[in-house]
C-alpha cells in the first residue's frame, strides 16, 4: 500500500511540474508583435483604409467608454480616410513597431475618447488603438501600453484644428 501512494505521488508531482513549466512558458511567451511596415507592404494601398473616431474633449460622458460605446456614442465623430490619401502618411505607420509597445504594469480601464482602426478590405482590422487608461495608457490591439506620441502622431493630420 505505501509503494501504491509513492507511485500515485509521483505521477501528481510530475503532472503538476509539466503544469507549472507549461503556464511558465505561456507567461514569457505572451510577447504581442506589432510591425506595421510589414503589415502594409502585404496590402494593396487602394484597400487600405483609416477610420477614426472621437469625441470632442469637452464632452462629458456619465461612465468610462468602450471602444464600442465611443462608435455608437451620440455626438462621436467620425473620419474616413481611404488608401491613396493615407500613402503619404505610411512613414508615420512605419514607425509603430514592438519598440513602442511598453505593456504597463498596472492595468486600467478603458475610457474611449479616441479610437482608429487601420483596415484591409481583404484581411479585415490590421490593427486599432483605443486611447486613454490611466495615466495616459492605450489599448493597442486590445494590449494595454504605456502612451507613446506615435500613436497620436499618425492621426493628428486628419484630425481638425480643434480635435487636435
């Protein structure tokens, strides 16, 4: 009877370390990748476009915004901008790569104000950003990150004087 729990021991023991060794890998492998050059340069440019859509920053909302809350909110804006017009502004894109992607340590809520999405007609959303969380945050493909002026940047020339 003892060499039966030995043997029972033994195979939990080696479940749980294949468990453990298993979620620890997945904890260091959930690394995002974001190259947007690479993104682009699969498309045809006539099928690209950038939406964006936002709020004007004096509005007041009664509680935080999602992503799709901010789409279907009353007073949001909203602007189109089509492949041959965005080509001028890829060198912008080019620069949102992993670089600029800083996970933050504590996580928040979303609160929509601004959010873009750059879309293919033939692959769909190639990627979106939701602006703000706490302290500035972004939600980038749905990965909270620390603010970064690129993310700003690439919409600011579309956006109108007073959005800006």
């Amino acid at each position: 009877m003892g060499r039966k729990h030995v043997i029972t021991g033994f195979f939990v023991f080696v479940l749980l370390t294949i468990a453990v060794l298993t979620g620890w890998g997945n904890v260091h492998s959930n690394k995002h990748s974001l190259n947007i050059s690479e993104l682009i340069a699969k498309e045809n440019i006539n099928d690209i476009s950038l939406t964006i859509y936002y709020l004007n920053p004096l509005t007041l909302t009664r509680y935080p915004l999602s992503a799709e809350d901010l789409i279907s909110f009353t007073d949001v804006h909203k602007i189109v901008i089509n492949g041959n017009d965005l080509k001028k502004h890829f060198e912008l894109f080019k620069r949102i790569n992993d670089g600029v992607l800083m996970p933050v340590k504590k996580k928040s809520r979303v609160d929509a104000r601004i959010y873009y999405v750059l879309e293919s007609k033939t692959n769909g959303k190639l990627f979106d950003v939701t602006m703000w969380g706490k302290e500035n945050s972004m939600f980038v493909n749905g990965l909270e990150v620390k603010g970064n002026e690129i993310f700003y940047d690439v919409i600011r020339p579309f956006l109108p004087e007073d959005a800006v």
